[in-house]
C-alpha cells in the first residue's frame, strides 16, 4: 500500500500554518509573553496540534509503509528513525516533542510558561527539519 500524499500534504499544510502563528511570538520577550494568559493558552495549543500532526503523518507513513505497530508516540518516533524517514540526529528531538505533546494532554499544571516560550524562541525549526524530509521522501 502506499502512502497517502494528499493527505501528507495537508497535514503538513496545517504545520506549516500553525508555524507560521507560532512565529509571531517569536518577536516577543518572556515578560511580554507572560502579560497576556491567552498567548501562553494559545500557543500551548498550536504546539501541541503541530507536534500531533507530525506524529499523524509519522503513524500514517509507518502503516502504509509496514515498519510496524507503534505502542506510544515515542515508538512511533523510533521507527521513523529507524527507516530513514527522519535524520538519525533528529531522532531525540522528536521523542522530545512526542513526550512534551504527552505531558501538555495529560500533566498540562505542570507545564511553565517559560518553557513554552523557549520553544517558540529556540525550537520551532525543528519542525521545519521534519516537514523537510517528508517532503524529500514521498513528496519531491
């Protein structure tokens, strides 16, 4: 079977807008950030979408390709890795993203505003990074 490309290009798609949002905090410093609850509210929320649109597209390449049956997102990471879809040094960095999207669903009270706000400042190419390979794999 093979992959569903209309549908990658979508979810990457909604990456790529959720990104876009996201930079525009970039601009702001952490006590600016920290003034407005609903900046720390909404940009939890397009972190946690676009880290679960990536883990989509992840689940969804690994069915179709056959590599296997993920027991947790962060499987699912490590089986990407493990085929070539993402570069091996990205592999920690995606678990990361796997287990913070875990902690923002089910321990979000213990999520700070500062780390929020040093992944929006630091992180968000990351995602690039992803959104390139797939691209490189199934869509080009």
């Amino acid at each position: 079977m093979t992959v569903d490309r209309e549908k990658i290009r979508q979810k990457l798609q909604f990456m790529r807008q959720e990104l876009r949002e996201l930079k525009k905090f970039q601009g702001m410093d952490l006590n600016q950030f920290q003034t407005n609850s609903l900046y720390e509210a909404a940009a939890t929320r397009m972190l946690q979408v676009t880290i679960e649109a990536m883990l989509d597209i992840c689940a969804h390449i690994i069915a179709r390709e056959g590599w296997g049956l993920p027991k947790s997102y962060v499987e699912t990471i490590e089986l990407v890795a493990r085929n070539g879809l993402i570069p091996q040094q990205f592999e920690g960095t995606y678990k990361a993203m796997a287990r913070f999207r875990n902690r923002i669903i089910h321990l979000y009270d213990e999520i700070e505003v500062t780390e929020i706000w040093n992944i929006i400042q630091n992180h968000l190419d990351d995602f690039r990074t992803f959104i390139a390979a797939v691209i490189q794999r199934y869509l080009s």
